[in-house]
C-alpha cells in the first residue's frame, strides 16, 4: 500500500502592514487544496477577527499550559502579548498529506524552519517604510505608539529577509499572489 505524501508547510511572514493576512486570503481563496493554521494569541481581538478563525484568543495562564505541554510549533511574545501556533492541527494536517499555511512573525517562521526544514518560507514586504505606516494608520486598531513600536520592529524583521527562501513585494496583491502560486506550483510539479 502506498503511502500518503506529507504535506509541506508555507510560511508566510514579514513586517505589520505588509499585506500577509490579506495574501493568505487570496491564496486560500485561489488554491482552495491547502489549510491554513489559526494561531493563539493572549491579545484582544479587533473588531474585524472572529474567535476560533481568525485566532484562538485565549488567556496568558492557558497560553503558558500549552508552551509547557510542548502543545505549539513556535511561540513569541511581543507587543505585549503571547503568539503561537498549535501543533496538533498543523501535524495532523500534514500527516493528511495537505500543504498548510503559517501566517507567523519572523522569529516563528525561523523557529519552524530549524524543526522543518523543507518548509517554504515567503516573506512580504510592502514597497515602502511610508507604505508600511500607512497600511497601519489604515486599519485604525491601534494608537501611534503602539504603531512606533510595530514600525520598530518592522526594521529588526526586514534585517532578516535573507534567510527566506523567496522574498515577496506587495505592491498589488495580485501579482504578489500570483507570484506566490507560481513558486508553490513549480514546487508541486504543477
């Protein structure tokens, strides 16, 4: 009896602001074939998420159960809260032989990489530093100060672009997607 090919692991990460959430909507509504992981996270939902889609929101003393029962891939914890990705989900996912998307901050998507090495990782920038601020004024969640301390970051994140194996511009998410199918396709041997 043959058995069933593993799924591969897509990691899609890259500054705030730069467009991943809205990429992995168009990718998953485009290849309807691959899974996309929902993270956990200890931080408020906006008002756009919705529980147990969008993300799982649960409390920092049940985020810290489950990084202690080595119950997720990767976990960090910035702008003040805790963010992680489920394991059991994700390897059940792959052992179905489904490719699964990992929408992760930098440090998570290295993190898995060390552990699956044969993951896919893209990382998406958006065309500009003004771009990037813009996007986050856009979505109108967070204060000024919260967004000076993403736009931090987003500089300590674009420092380590190097070590992705594909680098993403999302000047128009169309091409930015098809970009990305057209890699993933050539990958399947599509």
């Amino acid at each position: 009896m043959e058995q069933a090919k593993r799924g591969k692991l897509i990691i899609i990460s890259g500054p705030s602001g730069a467009g991943k959430g809205t990429i992995c909507a168009e990718l998953m509504r485009q290849m309807p074939d691959l899974v996309m992981s929902c993270s956990a996270t200890t931080r408020q939902p906006r008002s756009n998420e919705r529980k147990d889609r969008s993300y799982f929101f649960v409390s920092t003393e049940i985020f810290l159960e489950m990084v202690r029962k080595n119950e997720l891939l990767e976990y960090d914890q910035h702008f003040e809260n805790y963010y992680g990705t489920p394991r059991k989900f994700v390897e059940d996912m792959l052992g179905y032989g489904k490719d699964v998307i990992l929408e992760i901050d930098v440090k998570g998507a290295l993190q898995v990489k060390q552990n699956y090495p044969d993951s896919i990782l893209f990382f998406i920038e958006a065309p500009s530093e003004q771009a990037l601020y813009e996007r986050l004024v856009k979505r109108g969640s967070e204060s000024e100060e919260k967004i000076q301390i993403r736009m931090a970051r987003n500089k300590l994140e674009l420092a380590q672009r190097h070590m992705y194996d594909y680098c993403i511009m999302n000047d128009s998410v169309e091409r930015a997607t098809r970009e990305i199918i057209d890699i993933l396709k050539e990958k399947r041997g599509q």
